[in-house]
C-alpha cells in the first residue's frame, strides 16, 4: 500500500527543522544576505541539534539518517532560507563520497571528528573551465612513490573558505576521459592549498563560494578514495543522494515564496477589493501550490528509491530539474504578485528571487538534468 503518512520520529524531525528556520534562520537570514557574513553561529547551533553531516555512519558516532528524512527536514530548512541551508548541508556532499568509497579507517579519520566538533568540508569538482562537462577538467594528479603530486584549480566551491577537508576530483590518467579521474581527500591546510576570495553572488548570500588552487600538493596514498579511475563515478554516485536534497530546499523557497504571495494578495486592495479576488492572481497562486506539491512528492520518490538500495538517478534528475525550476518560476510570480513592491528590497520575495536563480544552475544545471533524463529513458 502507498502512503504519504509521516511517521512519529519524521515528524519530530519536521518539527525540529521547522522552529529551527523559524526561531534561528528567518530573524537574521536578511542581515546575511545583506552582509554575506557566513553564518557560523548558526552552524553551530545546527550542529548541536543534529540537523548537519546527517548521513555520517553510526560507525562514526553518526546518525546515519536516510535521505528521506534529511529530505524532509531540508524542505523546512530551505523554507527559512536556502543560502543559510547551503551552508548547513554543504558537508553532506562532500561526505557522501567518503561514505560511499571510503574504507574504515578513512571513515574513523575523516568523518567521526565531525560528529565531535562542527567541522566543515567541501566538495571540491567544478573548475573555471569545467562546470557540466566535469570530464573536461583539467586538475592532474601524477603518482610519485606512494604519494600523488596534485596540480590545478577548482572553482565555485562552496564552504572553501571555511573547509578543514576537499573532496577533490584529479586526473590520473589524461587520456582516459572520466574513466582516467580519481577522487582524494585533500586537507584545507595542506602546503600548496590556496583557498580565494569569497565571490560577490547574486543570491544565497550567506553560502560561501570560492576558487581553490593546488600547486604541488603532495597527497599521500592512503587520502585516495576507492581505485584509481574510478573517482567520476564516487562523484556522480554522491548526486544521487544530495540532489534530492537541494530539490526539497527548492520546495521549502517555493512555499516560503508562495506564502508571502497569499498573504499579500489578501491584504492589497485595488479596484475596490483585495487583489487575491482577480483570477490574474489567484491562478498564479494556484499553479504555485500544484507545482510545489508535485515538487514535493517527486523529492520524495527519489529519496525513497534510493533508501530502498535502488539506483535513483533518474527520480534525482526528475526532481531537481522539476523543483529548481519550479521555485524560480514561483518566486518570479511572487515578485508579480507584489507587483512595485517586490521589486523592492523592502519586501521579501526579491530575495527569494534571487536565492532561486542558483537552483537552476549548481548541482548540475536544469539543462543536465534534462540530458540526464533522455539518456536514462532512451538508453535504458
């Protein structure tokens, strides 16, 4: 039997993810956006709630939560503000590689200290000439007697500046396409890391986003993740389970978005009645909670399939394509719903406006998404 029933510990982690956003998130999420100041006390405290590293083994003193249950909490985190979320869920991605690929000991030295402190990690695969086309990257990683000379840049990385540990993407062998990309553990501290400038965005921007160089950093053996060749697909995999994530951030913007709308359509008056009166808005907001419920249930699907051990790639793209676009489209509407107003930084949907555009573009764009999708439907 199907059903949409959430049980009594998922909604206890709804609950938590909701006063959170509530109480901890929306009072200041407008200062960050202004400032861009990372938002470490709210980390913090996110940390010690456990509402971060969800997927950390038990093993490692981690909760081991499925993706399902992150997906539902995210969903409320997004809601109070996704630049803010990006920064809390920011070390889910570059765990899962470790997760996945990782040996024991890799797990005991990279992913139980933070369970003990609130540690931060990046995930560290786009370039400045690589973003979709991840196989075009030109970061190298030679083998010298049991350590790896890395060598190139990365960019867009979110939490950079505040990492104690990359998952990095190299080449091991230049002429094998993804087939020749392996995947490390690099410390943030290691000689020959530079971290850069935190770059000026548009939107969500409490995240951290930044430019690495690796110049000479030696990597000993024992930081590669699984076999030589095989870091493309750790990188991929690692998708599957945070894809599903972002989407339910885009839910919880689009809900933030479309709640901001009614409650304004109800108050504004024009012609003698409140503007939620006329059809050219109340079928905006119409189209805005269909396409968030759909959003909502296809965030779940792709979170079940692959708590079920099923591979997920297509229900991750149908979700992340669908509630990315989904959340722009509805925080655009919002803007038109406000009509001057919210156009002004004075009411709050410009900032869910611009918070949405980087949906469409980071963990794979909307467009990839929809590649995704063909390849997986006409070749099987």
């Amino acid at each position: 039997m199907i059903g949409f029933e959430l049980s009594e510990e998922q909604q206890q982690f709804q609950k938590l993810a909701r006063d959170f956003a509530a109480n901890e998130i929306r009072p200041v999420a407008g200062q960050h956006d202004e400032s861009g100041e990372w938002p470490l006390a709210i980390l913090e405290k996110a940390w010690e709630l456990g509402l971060m590293n969800t997927k950390i083994p038990a093993s490692c003193g981690g909760m081991e939560l499925s993706v399902l249950d992150t997906a539902i909490m995210e969903e409320e985190i997004g809601w109070g503000c996704t630049g803010i979320a990006t920064a809390i869920t920011a070390n889910t991605l570059a765990q899962v590689p470790v997760v996945v690929a990782g040996t024991p000991e890799q797990h005991q030295k990279w992913l139980a200290p933070m369970m003990e402190a609130p540690l931060m990690c990046s995930y560290a695969v786009t370039e400045p000439g690589a973003g979709s086309d991840v196989a075009g990257a030109k970061t190298v990683a030679v083998k010298k007697g049991d350590k790896y000379i890395l060598n190139g840049q990365k960019m867009w990385i979110t939490g950079a500046g505040h990492a104690s540990w990359f998952f990095v993407l190299a080449k091991t062998d230049a002429d094998a396409g993804h087939r020749g990309m392996t995947g490390f553990i690099v410390p943030a501290d290691a000689p020959g890391v530079t971290i850069g400038k935190k770059e000026n965005n548009m939107g969500q921007r409490a995240s951290d986003t930044r430019g690495i160089t690796f110049e000479d950093v030696e990597i000993p053996e024992e930081n590669r993740l699984g076999e030589e060749g095989k870091g493309f697909l750790i990188a991929m995999k690692a998708f599957d389970y945070t894809r599903p994530l972002v989407a339910a951030t885009c839910v919880g913007l689009g809900r933030a978005a479309m709640e901001h709308a009614i409650a304004y359509a109800k108050e504004r008056n024009a012609f003698g009645r409140s503007i939620g009166d006329f059809q050219g808005v109340s079928f905006m907001i119409a189209d805005m909670a269909s396409d968030i419920e759909a959003a909502r249930m296809l965030v779940w699907k792709s979170a079940y399939e692959i708590d079920q051990g099923r591979r997920n790639t297509l229900y991750a793209a149908y979700a992340k394509r669908f509630a990315a676009d989904t959340c722009m489209r509805v925080a655009t509407d919002a803007v038109q719903v406000f009509g001057g107003n919210g156009f002004n930084k004075e009411y709050p949907v410009e900032k869910l406006m611009r918070d949405a555009k980087i949906m469409q573009i980071y963990e794979g764009t909307s467009q990839i998404q929809r590649v995704i999708i063909g390849r997986e439907l006409l070749n099987g």
